[in-house]
C-alpha cells in the first residue's frame, strides 16, 4: 500500500517523543553544518588578519621612524602611549590592550571604558534594537505591541476602537508615527514600552481560555502564569478551550507578530483522538487536501501516531485558521475527543507537565526569533 507524501514522519512512531526526537535531530544537525560554516570563515578571516599583522624581521632598519598610518598620523611607538589615547568625541579614557606576549596581534578598536563594561553588563533581553533607540519613532500599534499589551494586529484594531490618546489627542490610524517621549494612553491608562522581555512556555490543560481576561468569569491561561513574572504577558496564538499543549507568551511585540503572521507558516503538530478509527479513504483524502468553507487546506504531513490505534493521529500543519484541525475531522464526520498540540516553532511541552509553566532559555529564544529563516535554508 502507497503511503501518501509525509506519512513516513509519522508512520511505525508508537510515541509522539519519538517524533520530537527526530525533529530536535534535523534541527541539530541543521545548526552543526552552520556553526561549522561560520567557525571555517572566522578562520579564514584571523590567518588573514595575522598574516597581515605580521612584520618580517629587518624589514626597517633600527632607528627608523615608524611608518605613518594611512591617515597620515604617526603611530606610537610604546604600548603605554597606546593606552593614554582619549576618545575625542567623549574625551573618556580608552580600555589598554593587552600586550601581544610574542603574539600577532591583529588590530582592535579601542572602546570607550564605561561604554565597554555597560556593554559586558547587558544581558540579552536588554539589545533589541528596537528598545534602544530613544527617540526613535515607530507605528502606534508596534509601540502598544512592545508594551506588551497584545500582539501588533491585535494593537492595530485597538486603535481603530478609538481606545487610544497621543499627547491628549486620539489618534485612530495605526501607522501613526510617536516616540517614547509621547505621553500614550490606552483607555485613560498611560502605557510605556516594556524593556524587560519575557518569554513563557505553558503546557496548557483542558477547560482554560486564551484570552488576557473573561467577561463571564471563567477561567483563562493567564490565572496559570500570574506567579511567573509581573511584565504584562500576553498568548501567541489561541487554542480553544478544549486543546491542550503547548501555548507561548511574551511581551515581545516583534516575535509574537512574526509566530502569529500567516506568511511566516509556522509549522504546528497535533495530536487528534477521534470517536472511531480513520479509514484509509479518508485518510488519503484528508492528506491530499480538502476545501472547508473558508478555503483549501493541506496538511504538510499526517499518519497515524500508533499503527494498531487508528483512532490516533498525527498531524502537522501551519495554516493558522480559526480551529483548522477540528474542522478538517469534523467536515469528514468525525468526533474529536482530544485535541494535544506536540510542538510550537519547534518547542515541546518535553518536562513540562499539564498546567505548569517555564521561562525559555536565552538558546530557544535566539532559535525561534531564526527559526523561519533557517528553516527555509
């Protein structure tokens, strides 16, 4: 029997940790050959730099000046006077080299010291370009996303409400430019850019909404984080009340908009429980597409998760249509009894058990803001 394109991802895995552990495999493998690429060129580059740096012996005679630099100033000649160079521009004192030990020594830009130990002291959620640049303007609706409010289009039709004052006047057009010396308020609250980023991962249980808060007072995700930290965090992306697994949040405007935008194709996989086994047509049929009443859907691979439970699915997708995984069992008239995201952009709910939480580390995060890039390579 002819197995349908991307069923071998799921087929003969009893487990949906094997399927993660082969995933985390391919993408190990992926960051090996681009470390071993990078780490070649810097190779290259230091012989480059030191094959310059270095002066053949006798190449001057004894007492001769040194050569001038191609800025027409004379070098100087002892290492002490190297290290009393001030900066012009802040007239701060400059961090001495080490010396070269018998060493080639390729040439270094000397670094103002306060702004060098500012710099070893900043941590990484401190160097998003966007957080530095005071002053710097941007649209309304990315300035309420990095306050962590709410992702960017959720911002965008915050301020079309009409919600939303600069400086005392309200302001209804998302692509307004402001700063962060505007005075912005969100429904009379002033609300400042948040430089502190959080990034959350929740393995999400049953009968919890996705949302910040619940007009009728049910449940939702937040009452699950509310000890982790006390930025405002909101959800990247929703799962019904019903779906369990893995759920991010952030304050991070800029990444929640880049997960959440269809374009990016962010892959998912779900773990389906239907009502009754899947037969072999509609699985084929399932796999080679099917037309919902919002449009076409694939799914970029699907199998079942355990070859004697047919009941069992495995399936992974990106389209981030409202409930695309029910909708596709429910158009072939079946019941789905459970509904487990497995994997987010290449995180896994892996040690993290139903309805607890933890921070991401500073590796995850640098591989989700790359991850659609490296993907595509």
């Amino acid at each position: 029997m002819k197995q349908p394109k991307g069923f071998e991802k799921f087929a003969n895995k009893k487990k949906a940790g094997t399927v993660k552990e082969q995933y985390r495999k391919e993408r190990r493998e992926e960051k090996n050959e681009r470390s071993s690429a990078i780490d070649q060129r810097f190779d290259e580059k230091r012989k480059e730099r030191s094959n310059q740096a270095e002066t053949p012996k006798g190449h001057f005679p004894r007492n001769a000046p040194a050569p001038a630099s191609k800025s027409g100033f004379k070098k100087s000649s002892t290492q002490a006077e190297r290290s009393a160079r001030y900066d012009a521009s802040s007239d701060k004192p400059m961090r001495p080299v080490a010396p070269a030990s018998g060493r080639s020594s390729t040439k270094r830009t000397a670094i103002p010291l306060e702004k060098n130990i500012a710099a070893d002291n900043m941590s990484y959620r401190d160097r998003d370009p966007n957080l530095q640049s005071a002053g710097a303007q941007m649209p309304l609706n990315k300035y309420i996303a990095h306050c962590g409010i709410c992702a960017r289009r959720d911002a965008a039709a915050l301020v079309k409400e009409g919600g939303v004052t600069v400086n005392g006047k309200p302001v209804t057009e998302p692509g307004f430019k402001v700063t962060d010396k505007d005075e912005i308020k969100l429904n009379g609250k002033r609300i400042t850019i948040s430089k502190n980023l959080v990034y959350i991962l929740l393995n999400k249980p049953k009968d919890y909404i996705t949302t910040t808060e619940d007009p009728q007072g049910r449940k939702t995700v937040l009452d699950l984080i509310k000890t982790a930290t006390t930025e405002r965090v909101y959800p990247i992306g929703r799962l019904d009340r019903n779906t369990s697994g893995v759920l991010l949040f952030t304050n991070d405007g800029d990444l929640a908009q880049t997960l959440s935008h269809p374009k990016h194709e962010v892959k998912k996989i779900y773990e389906v429980t239907l009502d009754r086994p899947l037969t072999k047509h509609d699985f084929d049929t399932i796999a080679n597409g099917i037309t919902l009443e919002d449009g076409f859907v694939t799914p970029d691979a699907m199998g079942y998760a355990d070859p004697k439970d047919k009941t069992v699915i495995g399936i992974e997708i990106h389209s981030g249509r409202n409930r695309i995984v029910r909708r596709i069992f429910e158009h072939m008239k079946y019941d789905v009894r459970g509904l487990d995201r497995v994997m987010y952009a290449g995180l896994t709910k892996k040690n993290v058990t139903r309805g607890k939480w933890r921070f991401l580390n500073e590796r995850e995060v640098r591989l989700l803001k790359h991850f659609n890039k490296s993907a595509k390579k």
